[in-house]
C-alpha cells in the first residue's frame, strides 16, 4: 500500500531553484524566460517538476477573452 506520509515535500521557503540550476553546467534558462518549480505529486510518481515560462507571462490573463 502507498503511504503518502513518506513524499517528500519541497520547502518552498527555503528552495533557491537558481543554487539548485547550478549544479547542472550545460543547463541555461534563456534571458527572456524565469524558471519556476511547483510539487507535483500522486499515487504513481512524484517529485518537484521545474519548468520554464515566460517573464511576462500573465497567469491572471490566460483565461480571458
């Protein structure tokens, strides 16, 4: 049976994604794009996913018309 109680967690206070990006030399975030990572987590697999969007990207304008 799977036990939730043991995913590990990403300490969002405490998560630099830029000392973390450092541990990877051949991997660059272009200029125009701002890293992000958020915990994505369930029953089949889990752990933090990072990606990249852009840096005028407007989450509260996705949706609208």
């Amino acid at each position: 049976m799977y036990d939730e109680s043991k995913v590990p967690e990403i300490d969002t206070g405490s998560f630099n994604i830029n000392i973390y990006m450092s541990l990877f030399n051949r991997l660059k975030v272009d200029s125009g794009k701002v890293c992000c990572v958020i915990g994505c987590y369930d029953r089949r697999s889990g752990g933090p996913l990072l990606y990249a969007r852009d840096k005028n990207f407007n989450e509260d304008n996705m949706f609208l018309k």
